[in-house]
C-alpha cells in the first residue's frame, strides 16, 4: 500500500504567523528586567522594554512566573527598532 501525501498552500494568517517576532521578558523578584530578548546595542533593558510598551503594549502577554513576551509582526518590530536609530 502507498501513501500518497497532499501539499497545502499555507494560509494568509500561516504566513504572518511565520513573520511574528517573539521578545521574550524575565522579571526578577522585585519586578526589575532579569534579561530581555532582542535589546539593542546602545539601550538599556529598561528603555527597550519602555519603547516596546509605549509601541506595542496592545501585543504584550504576561506570563506567570515572572515572565511576559510580545509578540509582533516583523513590520512593527522594524517599525520599533528604527526609532530608537533616527
């Protein structure tokens, strides 16, 4: 017996889905950045994770555990890290 395997055409919302960028953001105890995902050369972790919250609020998850991600498309990402190079 064969298997005969059918390739699907990804979906629009499979397409955006691969050009998300997860920043993932670790909080130590008393709530200060333990480390931050993606930070520019040149900003501190807390002016990242500001610029990020002042930019994209709207797609910022908080985990438990002291933890919390944003979840952006690769344009806005851009969009974010561009600003802070003007």
């Amino acid at each position: 017996m064969a298997a005969v395997a059918k390739l699907k055409t990804p979906t629009p919302e499979a397409v955006e889905k691969e050009e998300e960028v997860l920043i993932h953001v670790r909080y130590q105890p008393n709530a200060e950045i333990f480390s931050i995902d993606l930070c520019p050369d040149g900003v501190s972790p807390r002016d990242w994770l500001n610029r990020l919250l002042e930019m994209a609020s709207d797609r910022y998850q908080m985990l438990a555990g002291g933890r919390g991600f944003f979840r952006l498309p690769r344009s806005r990402y851009d969009a974010i890290l561009s600003r802070g190079t003007k």
